[in-house]
C-alpha cells in the first residue's frame, strides 16, 4: 500500500524546475501545433493587439482628466471618450476571437495528442506495463493532457499578455515621468522578491497538503476495489480508521497551507497597496511643485497598478507553466519508450503458412525486473504439429512463463524459440499473435455485451461466425436463458456472469479467433464439477487440429495428452506420455500424481 501511495501521489508533486531538457520537451510539443499554425499564429496576433489596446487606456484616461481639468474645448472631450470607447471595443472583440481561435486550436491539437499516446501506449511492450502502475498512466493521459490544454489555451496567452503589459507598461511609466519611476522601482522589486519568495514557500505547503489529500483518495480506492476483502474479513471499521487518520492529516495540512496563506495574502495587500501610496504621495509632491500633470499623475497610478497587479499574478502563471513542463516530461517518458514491431492487418494466406510446430532451443530467461533470477533455464523441446502438450509441475516452476514467452510478451534472455524454423525473434509479432489463442485461468472479458466480447477474437466476424463459435464453446446454453441473447451486457470485467459462463465465452473467443496455436492456462481449476465438464467439452472442440499447450494442476485432465513436460524450478525434468511417466517410480510427475490421489 505504501508503494501505491507513492505512484498516486507523484503526479501531484511536478513543480519541476524549468530546465534546457524541459523547454526542449515543450518545443516537441509544439510540433503537434504545426497543422494548425496558421489559425494559432492569428490568435497571437489578436493576443497582441488586444494586449496592447489594453496599455493604450490609462493614457487616454490620463488625458481625458488633464482636458477635464483645464480649458479644453468640449469636443477634446468627446474625441477621448470615442477614442476609449473604440480601444474597448477593439479590446473586446480581438480576445473574443482570441479565446475562440486558441479553443479550437487547443481541442484539435488535444485530440492529436491523445490518439497518438493512447496509439503508442497500447503498442508498449509488457514489460513497460510491469514497471508502471494503470492508475499511473490513466493520470498521465488525463491529468497530464489536461494541464497541456490548460496551457495551450489559456496558461501561454496569460504570460504573454503579463509580459507585454509589464514590458510595455514600464516603458510608459517612464516615458510619462522618468522621476517617479525611479522612485517606484527603487521600492517595488523589494516588495515583489519578498513576495516572490514567501510564494514559493506557500507553494510547498500546497503541494503537502495535495499529498495528504492524494494519500486519503488512495485509500478509497483500495477499499472500493477490494470491497470483498473488506466485507469478507469484516474490517470495515479497520478501514473507517485507516481512512479518519488520513483525513487527519489533511485537515492538519491544509490548516497549516492555510493559516500562511492568509498571512501572506495580508503581507502582499500591505506591500502592493503601501507601494502604491507611496508613488502617490511621491507623485502629489511632483505635483505640487509643477513637475507633473494631474492626467499624468492618474495615468502613472493606473500603469502601476496594472504592472503590481500583473506581476503578482505572474508567479501563478510560472507555477502552472512549471507543472505544465512536469507534465510534458511525463509524457514524453512514455513517448520515448520503444514500441513493439506491430503490423496493421495479416492476411489470411500469410496465416494459413504456419503448420504449429515449435522448437525451444537452449532457453533461459528472466524477467526484467529480477534480472538475476532465472524462471527457465536450459529448456530443450520440440512440439509437433497438432500435437497435444501438458506442462506440469509446482506453483512457480515456470509453466505460465513457459506460455507467455511463446506470444513474444517477453523476449528470450539466451537461447532461442523457433515456429516452423523461423525465429521468433524475426516474426512480426502480429502475425504470431494472430496465429496463438490464450485461454487463461482469471478470464478478463469488457463490459460490453456477450456478442462483443466474443466477436473480439475476429472483429470482422459475422452473426452466424460468433453463434457458432457460442455453439461449439457451449456458451448458447446459458445464452439463450438470458432475455437479451448474445446482447445481454456482461458488467465490468464480465462480473455478472459466472466463472463457467465466463470461462466458455473465452473459449468462443478463441474458437472464432482458429489460431493454429492454442494455450490453455489453468482454464478449469476453479470452476465446479458441472461446469468443468461443459469447458472440457469445448475444449476438446476447440484443440481439434491444433498445436495445443495445457497447463494445469489437476492432472488428471491430462492424461490423454500426446507427451507431458514436468518442470521443476525452471527446467525440464521429465517428458513423456503419462503411462510412460507412471513407470518411474521416482519421478517427480508420478509423485505429484500419488499426492492428488491421496488428498
């Protein structure tokens, strides 16, 4: 549990630094823009133009009070007041168009993004999958992408629009009176450094209490997931407990974030509001003594207070900027993971080339994440076409990796895996899936309807193809007892069926999918006698004329089988029919054997 909540709570911690290697990520990102740059490159111009409308208005207010406050024709006045209004509504409809253009850009670029990493997730090898969590990388397509929407349409436009407003608001504050702007920037960079830093410090005590917060979510998660477990060994109130200290620490978090939040809202009041009355008792002085203008005066106050207020909300903007490039580091480490060498579509000529045999040749192999632990070693074997092959032996001697290196999940550490001669190493790994059918003992079906999830060995399949397939699997016969038929919904992961009818429905899947490989993965170990023996019908249905591996515990499903392979702590200990195997008395299958009996 504590290594979940480290996965959970990762996502919340991406206030990264803004480094050389996170601008050249955000520059990739860019590229996904090039479709559409010239709608984007419109939208900054309409960024820029309303931007600088917005400078344009504390001057035209500055000289609309000096004309009120001499001897100006009243016609002056009303060209000031036309001219405001004109920079209103030019102001008005250009971020109108701004914000419609960026929208519309954002949401297809968005949509690019998402297919392609959804595109190149799902073409990741097993081994990408060992070493990332699915919660991890669900958040990674939507919390990630959703902050690079957040940025493409409003994040970027807001620091650009700061940026031209400080930049062009201090060059109008000195060109309106040089005196005072030394005057103001003798104060306000102490004021903003001060803020600047204690900001930073606020965001940390955030981020903690994100944390706590992401930590209390996790264990709602778990309990909701495992609600049987919970009910079962009836901790519910273990779990109201786990999840009251958890709250705790939230509460104390956000108490803590909270209190020097509002000491430093107050602070920043104080700074901003006291620079301000400073540059006017500074500009009143001025004024008094003829060096300025009244209309001068008014402008320069609202110029600063456009660049106070515009420079206070430039540390949020960094912030989500920061989390944003977080999120782009995110994603391209996804990006960056090699995808396996899949094929679109295999024809049905190239399918019909594989005749089932294989050959094992000197393998070994361990998973990537226990490099120095060998769960096969030295396995020498040949499987005949057609041929029927059971793999026994304890719990963890290799069988189930035994198939899995045969569907290319993983690749062979040494040693090598041949299909009618050819390595496996040079078959393009669609067209050997295609060729291999797993039924494995926990059957995962999606929430759809039986007709989908059986359809999903051949989605090309027709009606009368998925009914006898349902047929031969003998599935129709709890089929046709459901009022939908083939559409009757199975619920997340096939829950409102039972193990058996579950169990047939893979075996429909794999029927209608006529592999020349089939694998059979513990398929009936945990269903009850009446059910087992409606699998075992299909089963045989479905071996016909097929290369067929079966694992299994309970040997006595295997006896018929054409040759028998014990494995023993990875290796290949005895091989042979079971009559052959029975005669050695010392042999490690006829003492599995003599256990079975006897319990």
């Amino acid at each position: 549990m504590r290594g979940h909540n480290r996965n959970t709570t990762s996502n919340y911690d991406n206030n990264k630094k803004i480094t050389g290697e996170g601008l050249r990520n955000v520059l990739r990102l860019f590229s996904y823009i090039k479709p559409y740059r010239v709608e984007y490159t419109i939208g900054m111009v309409f960024l820029l133009v309303s931007s600088l409308a917005n400078l344009a208005f504390p001057k035209l207010l500055g000289d609309l009070v000096d004309a009120g406050t001499t001897d100006s024709l009243p016609e002056n006045l009303t060209k000031i007041v036309l001219l405001l209004v004109l920079i209103l509504v030019i102001q008005a409809v250009f971020s109108w168009f701004r914000v419609v253009i960026f929208v519309n850009v954002t949401e297809k670029t968005m949509a690019d993004i998402r297919r392609f990493t959804y595109n190149h997730l799902i073409k990741l090898p097993l081994v990408f999958f060992d070493k990332h969590r699915v919660g991890e990388l669900n958040s990674r397509i939507s919390s990630d992408i959703s902050m690079l929407h957040e940025t493409f349409t409003t994040t970027l436009a807001d620091f650009i629009r700061q940026m031209v407003i400080i930049l062009g608001g201090v060059g109008l504050l000195i060109y309106t009176s040089p005196q005072l702007t030394v005057f103001m920037l003798a104060i306000l960079p102490v004021v903003i450094l001060s803020i600047w830093f204690f900001g930073r410090f606020i965001r940390k005590l955030s981020r903690e209490a994100q944390k706590k917060t992401a930590e209390s979510n996790t264990v709602v998660e778990e309990t909701l997931q495992g609600i049987r477990s919970v009910k079962s060994y009836t901790n519910e109130y273990f779990e109201i407990e786990r999840y009251h200290d958890k709250i705790k620490e939230v509460v104390s978090a956000g108490k803590r974030a909270g209190k020097y939040r509002a000491f430093f809202r107050s602070t920043m009041i104080i700074g901003l509001f006291g620079t301000l009355v400073a540059v006017i008792w500074r500009g009143a002085l001025l004024l008094q003594n003829g060096e300025m203008e009244t209309g001068e005066l008014f402008s320069f106050v609202i110029y600063s207070g456009y660049i106070g207020g515009t420079i206070g909300g430039v540390a949020a903007v960094i912030a989500r900027i920061q989390r944003f490039i977080g999120a782009t580091e995110d994603l391209f480490e996804i990006f960056e993971s090699e995808e396996e060498k899949l094929v679109e579509e295999v024809s049905a000529a190239d399918i019909k080339t594989i005749s089932g045999k294989i050959h094992f040749e000197n393998l070994n192999f361990a998973y990537p994440s226990r490099p120095d632990s060998y769960v096969l070693s030295d396995i020498n074997l040949t499987i005949k076409p057609g041929q029927v092959v059971a793999l026994v032996g304890k719990s963890g001697a290799g069988k189930s990796t035994f198939a899995t290196l045969l569907l290319h999940l993983y690749e062979p550490g040494s040693g090598n895996i041949y299909f009618d001669d050819n390595s496996i190493k040079n078959i393009n790994l669609t067209f050997l899936r295609k060729q291999i059918a797993l039924v494995p003992q926990d059957i995962f079906l999606f929430g759809g309807t039986i007709r989908e999830n059986i359809a999903y060995g051949r989605p090309d399949a027709s009606e009368g193809e998925i009914l006898e397939a349902a047929q031969k699997a003998n599935a129709t016969e709890f089929i046709e007892r459901f009022n939908e038929g083939l559409d009757t919904v199975v619920g997340e992961r096939g829950t409102q069926l039972s193990g058996g009818q579950r169990q047939r429905v893979a075996i429909a899947r794999a029927i209608l999918k006529d592999p020349k490989i089939l694998i059979l993965d513990e398929a009936t170990s945990s269903l009850d006698s009446e059910s087992e023996q409606l699998v075992q019908e299909a089963l045989v249905e479905l071996m016909k004329n097929r290369t067929s591996i079966v694992i299994a515990h309970r040997l006595s499903t295997i006896r018929n089988a054409d040759n028998i392979v014990v494995l023993e702590n990875g290796k290949v200990v005895e091989t042979g029919t079971h009559e052959k195997l029975m005669k050695n008395e010392s042999g490690v299958y006829r003492n599995l054997n003599e256990m079975q009996f006897s319990i």
